[in-house]
C-alpha cells in the first residue's frame, strides 16, 4: 500500500510539474510604489469594470479628464507655455524695435524675469496675446512643433515633451486599457497642446480643453485660413474646467486628476456626479528630482484643494513617496 500511495504521490508531482506555470498579471502602474494611491486607483478601475457589481459603470460614461500643467508635465519654474511666448518674444523682437523700451517685453529682451513678473497678469497675457496672435492656424501649430523640437527646459537641458510624468503616462494607458476615454482639461491653450499632445499622451486634438482665444476666418492667397486674434475667446481654469467639460464633452467624469487649485472646481465637480468616483491630486513633494510646492507657490498654488481632499478623502498622490520614477528617461 505504501508503495502505491508513494507511486500516486510522485505521479501528481509529475503532473504538476508538467502543467504550464500561470504567468502573474503584468503590473499596469510599474512606476508606482504600492502605496495607497496606487492601491486606490487600481480599486478603482477594478470595481467600476466588474460586471454586474453595484460599481459599474458602463463603457460610455468613462469619462477621465487629466489638467496638463503639473499633472501630466512639470510646471516650474514657469507654465511652458509661458516660456514659449517668452522664446517667441525674443524671436520677433528685431521686429519691434519699441519692444527695448516697453515693459514686459523689455525685461523679456534682457532677461530680467523679476521685471516681467512685476507685469502681472495683464503684463503675461498681452505677451501671449502678441506672441499667439496674427498667425494662422497652421503657421502656430508649426511655430509650437518646431519649438517643442528645439527648446530645452532650463534646469533639464532636455526638450520640454521630455518632462512628462511617467506614473502619470501608466495611468492614462491603464484607463483606456479599461475602456475609459481620457480628455486633457488644462488652463493651457488648446492650439499650444494640440500639436503633441496626442503624441506624448495618446490622446487626439478633439479630446482636449484648454483656454482659447478668437479666430477669424479669411481667404488667404485663395485659400481659406483661421487667423489668430489678440482677444480671448474661453479660460479654461478654477470654474471654467466644468464649465468647458460641459460645453465641449457632454458628460460629467468619474474619474479626475489635478494638482491644483486651479483644478479645485473640476474636481468638486466630478465629487458631485454620484456613483463611484475618483478624484486625485498629484502633491510636489519632491525637490530633488522635481520641486516641491504646495500653499506659498506662484506657480500651482495647492491651497484649498488639498484641504477639501483631506477632509473628503480624496486621494492626494505624494510624489516623493510614490513614484519610483518621475520622468520616463529615468526608467531602468
């Protein structure tokens, strides 16, 4: 008998053997540490896909909307974009020999930053207008291109597509791997992330919100053209987020990131659909590999938000804690 028993034992150990080994699911978020946003985001997705759960929600109201700025790409030591009005500044300059003499473009010329910032709003807005407007659509898609292409970030040297977050690349990946249909909203201009956005993100030009200005219709040299204009048409910040992801998507979201203030209003707003929702906020805590900033800061002041997260338990991702890695050339 024990040598039958023994026989059965080492033929189940054979069989065993012989079976192929299951390979364990692929991490979807490889540059996060397990640490509780992560946990929370992969819940998330997990009970708003199940099946039959009281979480559901069905394929046509995954709605995810991402801010731009600080969210998906750092955002010091100035907005890019402002940076690249500053480069464009520079470049028409000879063209505008009062510019030596008129602030803020006179600081921009000698690079004095205190003395473009001292401008204010109104001195930063009439850079971008000047240096966005006059231009067909075309002719600005092409100038940001080319820019994008050349630039370096200051502190990087490396070109500005560059510092995209790669936990947050995972997380855009992750969600449309789940049938969630993800949107830029960003207080950024929608013709400046256009041109390669959908390159570095992976999502297409009519799935992004951003401020915008007046265009004008024309015929150029027999063909017709939109022309930029030096006048506002939509800010898309604070109130205008749920108010531009109403005009232009048509469906309240389940799922939003930002890291600002300036997002506090998108996320209270997706708080308030009901259901299951998620709302994130990815907190500057790293100033060795990025910086670190929160309630003091001119740029992405996270003030308010972060006190609104804390007390309604919103997740509040701590990028020193979390992310294995920041930008995807620190990848292994």
């Amino acid at each position: 008998m024990r040598a039958i028993a023994s026989l059965q034992a080492l033929l189940m150990c054979l069989l065993v053997a012989s079976q192929p080994a299951i390979a364990a699911a692929p991490d979807p978020l490889p540059s996060w540490n397990d640490g509780p946003s992560k946990q929370a985001i992969v819940k998330f997705v997990a009970d708003t896909t199940r099946q039959g759960s009281t979480t559901f929600v069905a394929p046509e109201a995954r709605i995810a909307v991402f801010d731009n700025d600080g969210t998906l790409w750092s955002e010091q030591p100035a907005y890019f974009q402002l940076l690249f009005a500053l480069d464009r500044v520079k470049a028409l300059a000879p063209q505008h020999p009062d510019w030596k003499t008129k602030q803020p473009f006179k600081g921009v010329i000698e690079g004095d930053t205190k003395a473009v910032m001292a401008s204010g709003e109104k001195g930063l807005l009439e850079l971008i207008a000047v240096t966005h407007a006059g231009m067909t659509t075309e002719e600005f898609s092409k100038t940001v291109t080319d820019w994008i292409a050349t630039a370096k970030h200051p502190r990087f040297k490396r070109p500005y597509n560059e510092l995209v977050f790669q936990p947050m690349l995972e997380v855009l990946a992750y969600l449309r791997a789940n049938g969630f249909k993800t949107y830029i909203v960003s207080g950024g201009g929608i013709e400046f992330m256009r041109p390669w956005a959908s390159k570095v993100y992976g999502i297409p030009p009519e799935q992004i919100v951003g401020s915008s200005g007046k265009v004008k219709y024309e015929i150029r040299n027999g063909k017709p053209v939109l022309v930029k204009l030096a006048e506002v048409d939509f800010v898309d910040d604070k109130e205008g987020k749920p108010a531009g992801i109403n005009k232009f998507i048509g469906r309240v979201p389940v799922f939003a990131f930002g890291n600002s203030d300036g997002d506090h209003q998108m996320l209270q707003w997706t708080a308030a659909g009901g259901g299951t929702r998620f709302m994130g906020i990815v907190h500057h805590t790293d100033a060795k590999r990025e910086w670190a900033y929160d309630r003091k800061s001119h740029i992405g002041t996270l003030d308010k938000a972060w006190d609104e997260a804390t007390q309604k338990g919103w997740t509040v991702v701590d990028m020193q804690k979390e992310w294995k890695v920041i930008y995807p050339w620190e990848q292994k």
